[in-house]
C-alpha cells in the first residue's frame, strides 16, 4: 500500500522559515508526479506546489511564489517544501500528496504536518 | 484562476437517504473535475477522477455526472462512515489547481 510520511512542521516566527519533508514508500516514487497543498484550521483545501516525476517541471500557487521552493530526491524516495519569509498566513496542516497516473487528480496523500507561523 | 464553487455549504441528511451535490466552475474544464472526502483529523480521500469514474476501493453507492461547468456528486444511500466534507478539484487548466470551497454533509 501506498504511504507518504510528511515530517518537518512546527513553529516558526513571522519570516521564519521551515523545511518539510514527505517519504514515500512502498511505490516507484521516482515515476510519480507530486504536490502539495495546504489546509488552515477549520478551512478548505489550497493548492500549494507541485513537480513532475523527474523534478524538471515545477510550479507554485502565486502565494507562496518566490518564497516556497519545492523539490525531490527520487533516491532517497522523498519529496521536499523550503518554506522561507514565512508568514501568520501559512499557518496550516500541508499534505503531501502522489498522482500514479499525471492526471492531474491525487490518489494518495500524507496524514499532514501541522505548520504555526506565530510571534 | 478557474475558480470551483460547491454548493451547499452544509446539507443535512438522513442515514439512508440520497444525498446530491454541487459543483461549478467559473469556466469550463471538460471532465477533469475530481471529487475528495474529508473526514475530521484525516487526510483527502480521493473519489472520482475524470468526473465520472469511481476511484479505486469506492463503493458504488458513490456516483459522479457532469461535465464543462456542472457536476454533481451522487452519493445513493448514506452510511453512517459517509459523513464528511467533500471537495471538488479542477485539473482541466492549472496552474494553479484549485478546489471548491466544500460541502459538508451532516446528519439531519
């Protein structure tokens, strides 16, 4: 069965920043595109960032652009989000998440990681 | 941006009763529309892909139609385990991908 592992989140003061971490195991994590997205308490779901198999192909939602940088490691089956000049508005569980076929829609996500951006 | 607007917010329904929602786009996306189910504390669960078509492990009594601008999400007879929010997703035009606002589907 498929598992993604999101680790990393925390506490961060306003212009922090944070590195997450997201293991996939029990896939061929280097075939599969993946994303993030985030979700404020008691809100909905935000698109944050995704990259391609092969990490060549990356974007971003205009919030965190130029702040946010994604990236993965495809042979040590993990997936990465540097969260730099963060902001009380990050505040949010992000969830990693894999899409097996590109479509477009995801398959599997993370139980999330909990990021408190607070002074 | 396309944007997703899922209607209602909250729909109150009996266990065993149909319950039917809503999803709109600002613009068309085809059927690349995707349905997610979230439960409190967990993670998305995905549903439907490509508007219509019940992701792996769905019970049937899960349904999806529409496509361009309208969708909805059928779910027949409701169970006690499908009390949740629910999210469509557009992956017709993105970046950015984005979802609906959410319909939480509550006991009556």
């Amino acid at each position: 069965e498929v598992q993604l592992v999101e680790s990393g989140g925390g506490l961060a003061q306003p212009g922090g920043s944070l590195r997450l971490s997201c293991a996939g195991s029990e896939f061929t994590f280097s075939s599969y595109e993946m994303t993030w997205v985030r979700q404020a308490l008691g809100k909905g779901l935000e698109w944050v960032s995704y990259i391609s198999a092969g990490g060549r192909t990356i974007h971003y939602a205009d919030s965190v652009k130029g702040r946010f940088t994604i990236s993965r490691d495809n042979a040590k089956n993990s997936l990465y989000l540097q969260m730099n000049r963060l902001r009380v508005e990050d505040t949010a569980v992000y969830y990693c998440a894999v899409s097996p076929y590109s479509g477009g829609w995801y398959d599997y996500w993370g139980q999330g990681t909990l990021v408190t951006v607070s002074s | 941006e396309i944007v997703m607007t899922q209607s209602p917010a909250t729909l109150s329904v009996s266990p065993g009763e149909r319950a039917t929602l809503s999803c709109r786009a600002s613009q068309s996306v085809r059927s690349n529309l995707a349905w997610y189910q979230q439960k409190p504390g967990q993670a998305p669960r995905l549903l439907i892909f490509g508007a219509s078509t019940r992701a792996t492990g769905i019970p049937a009594r899960f349904s999806g139609s529409g496509s361009g601008t309208e969708f909805t999400l059928t779910i027949s007879s409701l169970q006690s385990e499908d009390f949740a929010v629910y999210y469509c997703q557009q992956y017709n035009d993105w970046p950015p991908l984005t979802f609906g606002g959410g319909t939480k589907v509550e006991i009556k």
